[in-house]
C-alpha cells in the first residue's frame, strides 16, 4: 500500500456523515501545502477582470463557468515532497457562490513541462464541473484547499495522488490524448470518489479505477447535453470520450442492469472483489444518480482494523435505501432491465408514466420492477410495510417478484 493513498479511504471506527467521513483524515496526513499567495494567484477574486493582474485569462466556454490564468511571471515553488524546484505557470479559477476561487494550480519543472501542468489543470477544471453540478451541494472536497498538480520530467511515465498534491512522472512522454484524460480521472478518483480498499491487484484502492470509468461517464453525458463543450478538453476529442465509454462503461452498466455483483463477490479481498466493488459503485450512481453515491456513505460500518469491501458499500446501500422508506431510480428503458436495490417491506413502485404495483421483498435483495412498469424512465418506490405477507406454499411465486442474487463477477 502507497502511502500517497492513504488520505483516500474511509476513516476506521467510526460511522460518520458524509462530510465528516472524510474530514476525519487530515489531507496529505501532515504534508506540507502551499498557500496560495506563494503561488502569485489570489485564493479569490470577485470579478474576472481582477484575475487579469495576475496574468493572461483565458474562459473555458462561452458561459465562463472556469478561466485559467497563465502568470506572467512564474514564481519559484518547491515541491514539499521531494524539496524540488518548480515554476507555478499557471492557475484554474470556478466559479460559485457569486465569486472565482482558485481551484487548481499547475507547477512545471522546467519550460517543456509547463503545457502538460496547463493542460492537467484545465482537465480537472471539466472533471470539478461535472462534480460540483452532481455532488457540489455537500461534498467538502469540491471546495477545500486547492490542488497542485506537478508535471516533472523526471520518474517512470505516470501519475500520482498524494494529500493535496498530484504529480505527473516523465511529463514528456508520449501518451494518447485519451490515455491523458483516463490518468488525470483515476488520480482525481483517488482524491474525490468513495471506494474500497486493501486489494492486492491491480492496487490497493478502487476509487482510482470507478474516478477513470464515473468521471469519463459524467463528462459524456455532460457533452452530449452541451453543459460541456468538446472545445473545453485539452487532449481528447468527444469521439474519443465515446469510445471509451463505449468499451469501459457501457459494458459494466449493461451487466450491472441484468445482474449486480453476487454479494460473495462484493466480499472477496482479490481482482475479483476489486472489479465488483467498481461495478457496484458505478452502477449504484447510474441507477439513483445525484447525491446517493455520497449518502450512503453515512450508512458504511467500518470495522476497525480492517479493509472497507463491496460487500460493506452493498450493505450501505440497503440500509440508507431503508432508512429514508424510498428511493427514486432509473427504469429499464423500453428495450432492457434493471434490477433495484430494496430492503424487506412491501414496496409500492411507480412509474413516471403513472403506473403502479407492489412487490413483497421476504430478504434484502436486487428486485426487478412488476412487468409493465418496469419499461418506464424512472421510477418511484416507496416502502408501504416493513413486514411482507408470509411467502407463499405453492410454488406459483418463484422467480416473480423476490430478490434475485444471480450474476456474474465483474471484470474490466
């Protein structure tokens, strides 16, 4: 296990709301930061025009929600790790609550580094965005201390997440536009998304892998609605953000909707618990969207001393799900599945179309919608009794309306 993955998981002891969950751990666990002002950026400014002191500003789209401003004079930084020099070239402004607040800031080793730290920071501007416009409401992370990205010629080709702090290795090799895009989201994973941790393949963390595959899946749906403009990404093209998409979401999307992950999987500590946790996480965001991801966070028991598994997030799931007596999730869409997360109870499912029915749930478990309500874009559920009739003695019930744990392990 790195230590630069420390800050990124689940504080042990303790069952703690969303916010405080992660606020436990301090960022970095006692790395050096740097203030602001060290940087010649301010930490705010409450017009654009004020930003162009420091240097030039360039908006990102024609709604100017980010700028960057590339400094005209690149004050000297030292990187706290390792005591190396930098040059800060430039910083990545949001805004929100009526003001721009410095949110990224790009260091480079040396001149031929400085427009991969630039095109780094502009990429986890369009990543914050896709983000704040889902969790910005209660996710601290969004709106803490700014972080530093650090393109280096030195080092092994790749990156690195360590507290407040992401380091590019080898900044001057040759990687794809898409693969630069994919290595920016899983290290913004590591910093900002929940997930699993102490597998020993392919790494000890999932939040890495679910930022790669949740991050890209925001960011397309954000493109195709035009709340992002492909002129906004540094290296890829949209076309190249589908194509991922297509070979590393869809398919986990599409198995998740016929079968999510057996509950054996979700518990197992190797690459095949790993690859189920992402699933379920992933699919978890597809199904119930906005805020739930976090929320259930509150509902995780973390057992001291011990790895946080899909099988813990699993268990969070029902239990928030059971705790608020509804839930508001994706339907199956007029060609396909979906099977919903639902606790013991009998549960009255809606359809936005209007149509109804009940389910009895005799065991938590992944329960597909009543057929002919199913079909609808979305769907209501809302637990109507916490006790179901008793299970029926013929066999006329099977396979209708209980919780189904069949499927498949996931792979990537």
């Amino acid at each position: 296990m790195k230590t630069s993955q420390l800050p990124h998981r689940l504080s042990r002891g303790m069952v703690a709301r969303p916010l405080a969950l992660f606020a436990c751990i301090a960022l970095g666990f006692g790395a050096p930061t740097i203030a602001s002002g060290a940087t010649g950026l301010p930490a705010s400014a409450a017009t654009v025009e004020a930003l162009s002191d420091a240097g030039t500003v360039t908006s990102l789209q024609p709604d100017a929600w980010a700028v960057l401003v590339d400094l005209r004079d690149r004050p000297a930084a030292t990187e706290p790790r390792t005591g190396r020099s930098y040059r800060t070239v430039a910083g990545a402004y949001l805004y929100s609550n009526g003001a721009w607040f410095l949110r990224f800031v790009a260091h480079a080793d040396d001149s031929s580094s400085a427009p991969v730290a630039r095109n780094a920071i502009q990429m986890l501007a369009v990543f914050w965005r896709s983000a704040d416009r889902r969790w910005g409401g209660i996710w601290h992370r969004l709106r803490g201390q700014p972080l530093h990205v650090w393109a280096t010629r030195h080092g092994e080709a790749g990156a690195e997440m360590w507290g407040t702090s992401l380091t590019i290795h080898d900044a001057h090799a040759p990687r794809s536009g898409m693969e630069w895009l994919r290595q920016i989201a899983h290290e913004y994973g590591h910093y900002l998304a929940p997930g699993g941790s102490g597998f020993p393949e392919p790494e000890s963390w999932t939040n890495g892998v679910l930022g790669e595959r949740l991050f890209t899946s925001w960011l397309r749906a954000d493109l195709r609605e035009g709340t992002a403009l492909p002129s906004c990404l540094p290296w890829a093209t949209q076309a190249d953000v589908e194509e991922y998409c297509a070979r590393q979401v869809d398919p986990l999307l599409e198995r998740f909707r016929e079968h999510p992950p057996l509950s054996a999987d979700l518990r197992r500590a190797d690459r095949r618990g790993f690859d189920a946790c992402v699933e379920l996480l992933l699919g978890f965001d597809w199904l119930v969207g906005g805020t739930a991801l976090l929320d259930i966070l509150e509902f995780v028991q973390v057992r001291p001393g011990q790895d946080t598994r899909g099988g813990d997030f699993e268990a969070a799931i029902f239990a928030w799900i059971a705790h608020r007596g509804a839930v508001t999730t994706r339907g199956a869409g007029p060609d396909g599945t979906v099977r919903v997360p639902l606790p013991r109870g009998v549960w009255r499912v809606t359809s936005c179309t209007e149509r109804s029915g009940t389910v009895d749930v005799h065991r938590p478990g992944w329960v597909q919608p009543p057929s002919g309500i199913g079909n609808a874009a979305r769907l209501q559920w809302r637990r109507v009794r916490a006790e179901p009739a008793p299970p029926a003695r013929t066999g006329g019930a099977r396979g209708s309306t209980q919780p189904r744990r069949s499927g498949g392990a996931a792979r990537r």
